[in-house]
C-alpha cells in the first residue's frame, strides 16, 4: 500500500490569492532619510592607502625616568659609605706598617695614595659635571615648553640666548644663531621666536642626528644578515645603540660622562620596555613592507631589517631625550622614515606599483 505512486489531485485556492503577494516580495514604497551618508576619504582607507600612519611607525615621546629615593639607593650609599672607610683604614695600616719598615717606602705610599685621592676627586667631578649637563637640558626643555606659552617676549629672549649658549660650540648652527642676531628685536611674541631658534638652531643637528640614526641602522641590519650567530648580532646591537646614543647626547650638547651615559641608556631602555619598542616581530615588516617580503628576502636579511628597525627606535628615544627643545615647529622622526633607506628595492618597487 506504501509504495503505490500518489494519484494526481487538484485544489481550489480562494479569489483573491492568486494576485496576493508574500510580504518579502512586495515593492518597498519610497522613503527619506534625515542622516547624510559620508564615504571614508581614500587616504583614510587602511585597504587603499599606501602611507596610513601605523601605530607601530609613530613611537611615543621618551621621557626621563622620574628621579626618587629608596630603599635600593639608601642601602647602596651605605655600603659605599662603609666600603670606603674599610680601604681608607686598610690604607692607613700600610702606611703605617711602610713608616715602620722604612720612612722612604711610607712616603712613597704617602703619595701613592695622594695621587689615587686626587684622581678619583677628578673622575667624580667630571661624572658630576656630566649629570649636571644632562639635567640642564632637560631642564632647559621644561622651561622652553613654559615660555611658549607665555605672553612676555623677554622670556622668550632668555630661553633663546640659553640654546643659543648651549649650542655655540656646534660649527652646524653657526649660520641659524647669526641669523638669530638678525633678527634680534623683530619678533616679539615668544612662541614664534622659539619655532624661529628651532628652525635655525635644531635643524642641522637634526639631520645630523638622523644620519646618525640611519647609520647605525644600516650597520645593524648588514651585520645581523651576515652575521653566523644569535649572539654576535645581540653584541653588536648593544655596541652600536650605546656608540648612538653617546653621538646623539654629545651633538645636542650634552656630553655625559660614564654614570650620565649608563643613566641614558637605562631611561632608552625603560622607555622601549614600557612601549613594547623591542618585539617588533614579522607583523611590523608585513604591514610596512607587504606581505611579499618573505619571498624576496632571506630569513637572515628580513632579521636584518628587523634589527636595523630596532636600532631607528633606540635611536629616536635618545633623540627624544637629548634635545634640548621639544618638537613643534619641526616634525619628528619615526620609523617610517628610515624604512626606505633600509630597504631601497622593496620601497622602489612599491613606488612603481602606485
């Protein structure tokens, strides 16, 4: 009875079915809209765009690292304290025993001693000096940021003859501080002078920095790419990020001594730690360079890229740090612009695409 094939039926529908549509295919009436439809510019579109600003490609502003006393620091002093008066009487006991076996011999270690006193007094006050050179340009650039704002003029004068006086020894700004004289008494308002003195006085160190900084970059990415070891290429990053940041303090004035370059080295480091600088992992070099890169560079070139990358970073943080005046009336270097100059063929090639 299952498997008989069904016979054919027939069913009567109502009048008005055969013209009645479903609700989903009805025609929709015409309507207004009040909101204004608005198309994402074309420079705005990340799948458009060629130059969208990453946040990877624009690193935060490095800032010194807060200076406090603690519990770490008391008890260094106080063992310092006590490790000296430990070699000042071990000292004085060979002196002594010197003067009993014979006076020429006491003498001699007399002086000695006099000598190593004199020197150390030496090399403190010139690590002294150093620090003192480091503070007054951060302190310099709080007070350039401070008499920007101000409406008095001679605040600005003042602030202007300070970078002036700091920089005077750098042949670069020979030409801006003459044409700062010049100029002397046709500006008064104090945030166009100071935009002034940074055109003139912090340009030609700028670039110079930024040669600075690509150097080192280029060094570190041949190196990392020829390099047979991990650890010859972790040897030559810290070389070459504690000879850029010496260069960068040394051209903005600063100079510092061994204590004031291991403070900068550790205010570089603090920063990139806090910012994440330092995993700059194949994400960064696919969103910068494409997502073709592996297959035209070698592993050991792509971490060369990465490396050199790493070092621009170093190099921008201690630039943050060293210049005596922040960036306002010049633009600030970011990674995006040393990318070409790494890696000059993907960057002609993505040119002749556009």
């Amino acid at each position: 009875m299952t498997d008989r094939p069904r016979r054919p039926a027939a069913f009567s529908l109502p009048a008005d079915a055969a013209t009645k549509r479903p609700e989903h295919d009805r025609p929709r009436a015409p309507a207004a809209f009040d909101d204004a439809v608005t198309l994402t510019p074309d420079a705005d579109d990340p799948f458009i765009a060629t130059t969208v600003d990453l946040p990877e490609l624009v690193p935060p502003v490095a800032t010194p690292r807060p200076r406090r006393i603690t519990l770490g620091r008391i008890a260094i002093g106080a063992l310092g304290l006590l490790l000296s008066l430990a070699v000042g009487l071990w000292v004085d006991a060979l002196i002594r025993d010197l003067f009993s076996r014979n006076d020429w011999l006491g003498y001699l270690a007399m002086a000695a001693a006099a000598i190593a006193v004199l020197a150390l007094l030496g090399v403190v006050l010139r690590e002294l000096v150093g620090l003192r050179r480091l503070a007054a340009v951060q302190d310099l650039k709080q007070d350039v940021m401070a008499a920007a704002a101000s409406p008095t003029p001679s605040v600005g004068r003042a602030i202007v003859a300070r970078l002036v006086h700091l920089v005077a020894a750098r042949p670069q700004t020979a030409r801006g501080r003459s044409r700062l004289a010049e100029t002397e008494g046709e500006i008064i308002d104090a945030a166009h002078l100071i935009d002034l003195a940074e055109r003139e006085l912090m340009a030609p160190l700028d670039r110079e920095a930024r040669a600075l900084i690509l150097g080192a970059a280029k060094r570190v990415s041949i190196v990392t790419a020829v390099s047979p070891r991990a650890l010859v290429d972790l040897g030559y990053v810290i070389y070459e990020s504690s000879r850029l940041v010496r260069g960068m303090a040394e051209l903005y004035g600063g100079r510092p001594g061994k204590i004031g370059m291991l403070r900068l080295m550790r205010d570089v480091i603090a920063h990139l730690a806090v910012t994440g600088s330092i995993a700059m992992g194949d994400s960064l070099v696919q969103q910068v360079l494409g997502h073709g890169l592996a297959s035209k560079l070698s592993a050991r070139l792509g971490e060369g890229v990465i490396n050199g990358l790493m070092t621009a970073r170093i190099g921008i943080a201690a630039m943050d740090l060293c210049r005596p005046m922040p960036f306002r009336a010049l633009k600030r270097p970011g990674i995006g612009d040393f990318i070409a100059d790494l890696t000059p063929g993907t960057a002609a090639g993505r040119r002749e695409e556009a």
